[in-house]
C-alpha cells in the first residue's frame, strides 16, 4: 500500500534540509576562516637582532640572536646574509626555533655595525628583510712602560711643565687620562700636548716646594706600567719689587 506525503510534511523536510546545508556552509566558512588563522597568511615580522659580546669588558662577539612574530618552518643559515661592513664577519650555523634563532659568527676583525638580511623561505614573506646590530671585538692591550717623569723646574724658576716618556707610541691619550695628587704643592693639571712617546703635561697652582705623584689611566687598547710616577717639583716665590 502506498501512502503519499502531505504538502505539508514536504515543506518541513525541505526547511530543515535548508537550514542544514545553511548550518554546514557557515560552519564550513568559519572553520576555513579559523583555519586560516591558525596556519597564519605567511607573513612574518623580523622583530629584534641583538648581538652578544660587548665593548667594556671587552668581548668579542660571537652569537647573533633573531627574533620573529611567527614560527617559520625550513628557516636555514641559507635565508640568512651578513654584510659585515669591514668588520669581517662570517656567518655559522643557525640554531633555535620560533621564536627565537641562534646565528654563530666567526671572523671579526674589528668591531662596528653589521647588517643581517634574512630571505624569504618558501610561502613566507618577512619584514623588514634586515636589520642591523653592532658587534664587538677582543683587542689584546699593547703594554706600555711608563718610562720617565721629569719636571722643568730650576733653581729661578717655578715648576711649569712635566715631560712624560713611554716606551711605545700611544695614540688617543689625553688630559683626562692623567691624574696629579699633589701632596700638599697646590700642582694642578693643565693641557697635555706631544704625541708617540713623549708628552707634556703643563702644571699651575704649585704654592711650595716638594713631591707630587702622576698617575696615567690606560687609554683604550693599552695597558700602562707602572701605573704612576712621582717628581720633585719648586716653588720660587715671585717678589715685587716696591
């Protein structure tokens, strides 16, 4: 026997197929949506570039760390390009993983400012393509004897310059390098002039006769021995006459 569905039974079934196949494409387009999210649209920020080793201590550089905004499948040391800037600095090998990656780096010869570019891996775009850092290197000091101390003073005149001699050249030493302790002569620093190994150190205030002692601070890539001297330095008093 044969039983026929009434309309209405019909229109029923055809409003819950509809509301199905609406159910399913919203469904279907919010996990596409969510799936898109989650596998991210390939874009990558190149967020930080930070270089260890530094200037005071002196240390010389040897790791590069890069930071990104999103893991980054099949990233390599071949992504990676250093332009060294006249620092001579080489790229190694790249370990870590998102977000954080490792580059070794051998070579350096000087320290300065690099720049570290990283290229695209397939369906990634990264940006920026570079950032740049400084790095840093070890400089063993060149040891300079404080050789000699001597004053200009005579037996008419005021003390009125030093004379110091090293027994290597010394460049970028200066006044601030130089401390005097007077010992109660009132000696006080002036200009330094001369270069290599002999300088002068001109000298004011001196109120009485007596020993003072100069120290020398190592300028950079150099270190000073002894680190100070004593001399003798005079007093002769200027009389007017009335």
């Amino acid at each position: 026997m044969n039983k026929t569905m009434n309309p209405v039974s019909k229109n029923r079934i055809a409003l819950f197929c509809g509301a199905l196949a609406l159910i399913f494409a919203v469904f279907s387009f919010a996990g596409c949506d969510l799936l898109e999210e989650y596998h991210g649209d390939g874009s990558v920020t190149f967020l930080t570039l930070a270089a260890n080793g530094s200037a005071a201590p002196d240390i010389t550089t040897t790791r590069l760390t890069l930071t990104f905004s999103e893991p980054i499948t099949g990233l390599t040391a071949s992504h990676i390009t250093i332009t060294a800037n006249g620092t001579g600095t080489t790229k190694g090998a790249l370990t870590g993983s998102w977000p954080t990656y490792q580059l070794t780096v051998t070579g350096i010869t000087s320290g300065g400012v690099i720049t570290v570019a990283v290229s695209n891996p397939p369906g990634y775009t990264i940006t920026p393509a570079s950032k740049t850092v400084a790095v840093f290197k070890y400089t063993t000091p060149t040891v300079v004897a404080f050789n000699t101390l001597t004053a200009n003073d005579s037996a008419s005149a005021t003390t009125t310059t030093l004379t110091l001699t090293f027994s290597e050249p010394i460049t970028g030493l200066t006044a601030s390098h130089i401390t005097i302790i007077p010992n109660g002569t009132g000696t006080t620093k002036g200009v330094l002039t001369g270069s290599g190994t002999t300088y002068q150190l001109t000298v004011t205030g001196i109120t009485s006769d007596g020993t003072i002692t100069v120290a020398v601070s190592n300028p950079p890539g150099y270190t000073i021995t002894p680190a100070s001297k004593t001399v003798a330095v005079k007093y002769i008093p200027v009389y007017t006459a009335t």
